[in-house]
C-alpha cells in the first residue's frame, strides 16, 4: 500500500489544524525507507532530523557507562509515532540511539522546518511537550527499575560471597587447628627440638598455619561485621593502653624493619579521664590491622606516627582522634574509599612478596574492612589522607579514626573521681 504523507502526518500531529500547512509540511518532509539494523539516530551526535515513522518498527537504546557497556532497551517505536524530536527541540546532542528492527519507512523533517510549524501551532508544540515528559517519566522509571535490580543482584551476590567465606572458614579452622596442634607437639619433643634441620621444618610449618588460623579468623571477622553481628561490648577503655598493647604487638616486625615508630599520645581529657566507652578488643583488632598495614606498605628505615588528641566534634559532641601516619607508598585519592571494602587490594597480586609484615606482603584485602567496621559499631569515622601512590618520594597516608568519648560516661568518671579521688 502506497504510503500518504498526509495522512501520516495528520494522524501523527492531530495538533496542526491549519490544512495549508499539513500540506506544505507534507511537502518538505522527505519519504525514505531502511533495511532493518539502520542506524538512523546515533546517542550523543549532533543531527538535526525528526522521524515520523510510517511503516516498520525501530527500537531505542541508551547506552549505560559500565566496564562492559551494556544497552538499556528505553522503548519501541511503530507506525503513527515520532523520535528524534527532543534533540532538534532543544539543540542537544541525542539522547538515544534509534535503530530500525524491520524494514522501516519514515518522513524525515527537517529542524529549521519543523521549528517554524512548532512556533506557530501551540497545540503541536503543548503536544509535543506533554509527550517528551512523558517519556522522560518513563525513562527515568525504567533507568530506576533498571538500578533496583542491579543492586538486587550485587546483594545476593555478595551474600552468596560472604555465604562462601563462611563455609570456607569452617572447613579450614577443623585440619588447621589439627595441624597447629601436632605442631607444637612435635616442637615440644626433645627428638625434633635438638635436630636443627627438623626443628627449622616443623617451624614453618606451625608459623604457616599460624599465619592461615589468622586469615581464616579476619575472613570470619569481615562476615560478621558484614552482617552487623558485630556487638560491642563497652567498657571503660584507655586509649592509649590499646595503643600501646598493639605498639607490642608489633614489637619485633619494627624491629627486623627498621621502622621507628612514635607515639604521642595525648593522656588527659578534662573531667574525662583519658577513658572512653569501648569495646577494647574491637578497638585493638582496628588498630591492629590499621598498624600491620602502615608496616607492610612502609619500605624499611621509614617511620610511623601514632597521635591521639581529644576534641570537639559537630555530631558525637567530644571525640577522640587518632591518626596513624606512615612514610610508606602512599594511596591514589580514587581508592581512598575503596580500600575500606572486602577484598579490595591494590597492586599487582603476582608482585606481592609474602611474610605477614614484610614490605608490600600480600594479604586478602580484609584488614581495613574489619577495622572500619569495629570503628562503625562504635559510632565512629575511619578514612584516609593521601596525595596518591609514590614509591619515589613516599609521601605516606595518614589513617584517621574517630571514636566518640561517651558524654554520660564522662559525667560517670567526673563523679566517681569527685568521690574518691584521684
Ligand atoms: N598504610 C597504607 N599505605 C599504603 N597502602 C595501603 C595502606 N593501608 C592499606 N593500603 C592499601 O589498601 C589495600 C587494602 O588494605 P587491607 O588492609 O584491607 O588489605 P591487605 O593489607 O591487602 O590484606 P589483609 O589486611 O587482609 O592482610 C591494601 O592492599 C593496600 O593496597
Ligand atoms: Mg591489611
């Protein structure tokens, strides 16, 4: 059947009324047909063209800014409909990209022609308007839609993850807390402790499964705090006697890494005392991890800095605020919030030495999401400060952490002290 530009575009824009101009607007309109897969409106090009479509069927797509580039299918088009409209409307490049299914035919119109019908029939143009919000509507509806399930999928996917680090755990604790055992075992008899050789061997291995009771702990310790069965158990806590506790912990790793580490720590807070209210082996496991990190990424003869000070804060009123800076390779400002997820490492997994604190050993990448975890279930802050990764001048990173000093807790300490003194 021979296509009638006319009728066409009178049932496409019942807002034009004016006989004369159908007609003349039929005339400027040029007829084309495409084989399917034409490509007739590329996103983010500056073309000028409307399409009515007359015969056929095209489909528009969005393109989605993702590692893999996928396509959101925003919706199809048939006979009777118009696209391209929004970017001659307002002289922007396109927002989709239209691409014939079938074969199709259209009547193109061009923007200077199709903006004088605009400005002169305000029923077209209120047409027009109503439509493209509407379809904006739909798209924002669908882009929603599009994200909801996204983030559905990235859920279950991390549940089934942290289901995996669960059972993994626990099949490893069983033959690992066998294996620690006839380990100590075999160092305790006399035979293997006065043979150097034996000695050495059952060595490695209790300091391997050492090493692996460890991962397997962190990897129970992330799933935990993942699932917030993190409880904290507060008491009043020193700061600074955690902070010294994890300055032992890593006593003889600064040692063999000529590392000097300082620590200033600030000792009295007003009526407070230098208590706050904390769960003590929460707080260490944080730091613990923060330190072993400043040591690992931290090239031998380098420093580290602990300070704690006290101060006023918009949201927990007083808090206390350490900072652990190193003079290690510092951290790209694109990973500063990454780093604190699961799993998250930088560097070159091939590269990583090994050694729990040897210079860039590798780890899981559970440290700093166990530590800003224990911070969170304190009501406190974790973050980091780096000018970026430099392993010329080692510019360093400095991790904050902020945990509330409990104002009732406080008032507590300022009576009891009252009452009985110093
Ligand atoms: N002080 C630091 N200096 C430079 N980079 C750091 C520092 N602390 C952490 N990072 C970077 O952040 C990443 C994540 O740290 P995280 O402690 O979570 O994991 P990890 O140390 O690799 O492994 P794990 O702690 O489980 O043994 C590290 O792989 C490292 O690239
Ligand atoms: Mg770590």
């Amino acid at each position: 059947m021979a296509i009638q530009p006319l009728e066409v575009l009178r049932r496409t824009f019942p807002g034009i009324q004016d006989p004369e101009e159908l007609a003349q607007l039929a005339q400027l309109a040029r007829q084309a047909t495409y084989p399917p897969d034409t490509v007739l409106c590329r996103e983010g090009a500056y073309e000028k063209v409307l399409y009515l479509i007359c015969e056929g069927e095209v489909v528009i797509t969005k393109r989605f800014d993702s590692p893999e580039e996928s396509h959101l299918v925003l919706r199809r088009a048939t006979s009777g409909e118009y696209f391209g409209e929004m970017a001659i409307i307002s002289d922007a490049p396109r927002s989709a990209t239209v691409t014939t299914t079938k074969e199709t035919t259209v009547l193109e119109i061009d923007q200077d022609v199709f903006r004088t019908i605009i400005e002169r029939n305000s029923d077209l143009a209120m047409q027009m308007v109503r439509q493209t919000f509407e379809r904006l509507r739909e798209n924002d509806r669908m882009t929603l839609e599009e994200l909801r399930k996204a983030f559905q999928t990235l859920e279950k996917l991390d549940r089934a993850k942290l289901d995996f680090i669960e059972v993994t755990a626990h099949e490893l604790r069983t033959p690992l807390t066998i294996m620690r055992g006839y380990a100590s075992m075999m160092l305790a008899d006399p035979v293997i402790r006065d043979n150097p050789l034996l000695r050495e061997m059952v060595e490695g291995i209790a300091t391997g499964s050492q090493r692996l009771h460890e991962i397997v702990n962190n990897m129970l310790d992330v799933q935990r705090i993942d699932l917030a069965q993190v409880s904290v158990a507060a008491v009043p806590v020193s700061l600074p006697l955690v902070l010294r506790g994890t300055e032992m912990q890593f006593k003889d790793a600064l040692r063999q890494r000529r590392l000097s580490l300082h620590m200033d720590l600030a000792q009295n807070e007003g009526d407070g005392g230098i208590y706050i209210e904390a769960d003590p082996g929460l707080l260490s496991k944080a730091f613990y991890h923060i330190m072993m990190n400043a040591i690992k990424y931290t090239p031998d003869g380098g420093s580290i800095r602990v300070t704690l000070r006290y101060e006023d804060h918009p949201i927990l009123e007083r808090a206390a605020h350490v900072q652990i800076a190193d003079t290690g390779i510092g951290i790209d400002p694109e990973y500063h919030t990454l780093i604190f997820e699961k799993f998250y490492r930088l560097g070159d997994v091939q590269l990583h030495s090994s050694g729990k604190t040897a210079y860039k050993a590798g780890g899981p990448g559970l440290g700093l999401a166990i530590a800003r975890g224990a911070v969170l279930a304190h009501g406190g802050e974790i973050w980091v400060e780096s000018e970026g990764h430099d392993e010329v001048n080692f510019k360093g990173s400095v991790f904050h952490v902020v945990l509330p000093v409990q104002a009732a807790f406080r008032q507590k300490m300022a009576l009891l002290r009252a009452r009985y003194g110093e």
